[in-house]
C-alpha cells in the first residue's frame, strides 16, 4: 500500500490542498497525518473539516502540540504563535475543538508508529535536532520505523542493532528503502510553513511493500496563503516567513 505522510498543515489551506492533490496523482491509498493541522495559518475551519473528513474515510491523524492549544491554555508558545491558538480557538466550532483534542499522541500500524514530535514522551513535545535525540526517541519504540513532523525539516535518521547512527537530509523525488536491521525516523518537514529554506511545501510517500521513502517537496500559491493571513489581522511575520521557508 502507498501511504502519503503529512505534517504541520497549520493552517495552510493552499499548501494542504496542493499536497493532497499531488499525493492522490502519486495514487496514495492511504493518508496519514501527524499533527498541527491549525496554528499560524489562517484558514483552520477549512482545514481542520477536511481533515475530519479524510479522517472519516479511513485516514488515521495524531495531535501536535498546536492542536493541543486549542483546548489546554497552558501549553507555551513563542508571542506569534500565541496570538495565531488565541484567534483560531475564536473561528472553530465546538465539533472542530472536539476533534482535535480527542486525537491521539501516539498511534501504531504494524510496524510503524506515528507521533508528533518524538516517541520517548510525546507530550513533551520535544524537538528531534540531532542523532542522540533521534535515538532517544527510537528506542523508546520496538517500531521499525517511526514517523513525525513538529521541527517543520526534513530528516531521515536510522539506528543499527549496535546503536551506531545515521543522519541525513533526504533528497526530494529520490526513493530510500528503510532496510530491515535498522530502526529508522523520518521526519517530514512542513505542508503549510517549511523552515529548511525552500519554500514548497513538504510531505513524503511510504511504500508499506518496498519499505521506500520517497520525500516530496510541491510548489504553492505562498502569497495566497499570505495574503490571507495578513487579511485576518494574525502576526505579519506568519505571513512574510512563507516566502522564504523560514
């Protein structure tokens, strides 16, 4: 089966729809979503009622640390990020919050686990920037192969049987088989706000017969997305950032 892996929608209505036009010319089957569907963008309703809908037809999603703000007030984040949970807690409905906060951290599917942010506590939301925090979050899961978002770059790290490490930053349209023998994290990048410098959206395929990875990376209307996030008064920088994939 051909999976199409997504992460960090946030709110990007454009760079969402642009990704699962892309992913069904691919013949994804299956849909899987990793977390941050709101925050930053402007456009949660749309976005989190097409993810209820995926949902319902048979794709699975886990909740990212955005998600969660909506409806735990505690949750720390940076003024810009604040200001963007504050105003899209005001723009969904009751039926919208539900969803999101029932969504689980964690959700195994054979030999693969998905999470947000990484698998040793994923309600830390801890950040995965180096080969030891990959490890970390590998052996705290007997998975052959787990899959995450919430640094918003891409990453593929992998762990032999004697701990020895790998990292590297995959290579768009190029496929990489996760061999049996070793654990393996990718990490997606960002379908609405990539910060590796390129500004195309970012989401990747799994092969679940051939055990490939293949990462992809898809132009979008950025200033559509921008101009609607100046439009509805959020944080200037939320917007200009889309440009330049920072």
């Amino acid at each position: 089966m051909l999976l199409a892996l997504f992460a960090d929608i946030h709110a990007n209505r454009q760079a969402f729809r642009a990704c699962l036009d892309q992913a069904r010319a691919l013949g994804a089957e299956r849909m899987i979503f990793l977390g941050d569907c709101v925050g930053y963008g402007a456009d949660p309703e749309w976005t989190v009622e097409t993810l209820m809908g995926l949902v319902e037809g048979g794709a699975v999603a886990v909740r990212g640390n955005h998600d969660n703000a909506i409806g735990v007030a505690t949750e720390s984040m940076n003024a810009e990020a604040q200001a963007a949970i504050e105003w899209t807690r005001g723009r969904l409905s009751v039926t919208q919050r539900r969803f999101l906060a029932e969504l689980p951290l964690t959700l195994r599917e054979d030999d693969r686990l998905y999470v947000h942010s990484e698998a040793s506590h994923p309600a830390r939301w801890r950040y995965v920037q180096s080969a030891s925090d990959a490890g970390r979050s590998m052996l705290a899961t007997t998975a052959h192969a787990t899959f995450s978002g919430h640094i918003h770059r891409p990453a593929l790290y992998s762990m032999s049987s004697t701990a020895k490490m790998t990292s590297f930053v995959p290579t768009s349209g190029a496929a990489v088989q996760l061999l049996e023998g070793r654990h393996w994290l990718a990490i997606l990048g960002s379908v609405g706000q990539p910060r590796d410098g390129d500004p195309a959206a970012s989401f990747a395929t799994f092969d679940t017969g051939t055990k490939e990875i293949t990462y992809c990376r898809v132009p979008y209307d950025v200033e559509a997305a921008a101009k609607r996030i100046r439009e509805n008064g959020l944080p200037l920088w939320l917007a200009d950032r889309l440009a330049v994939g920072r």
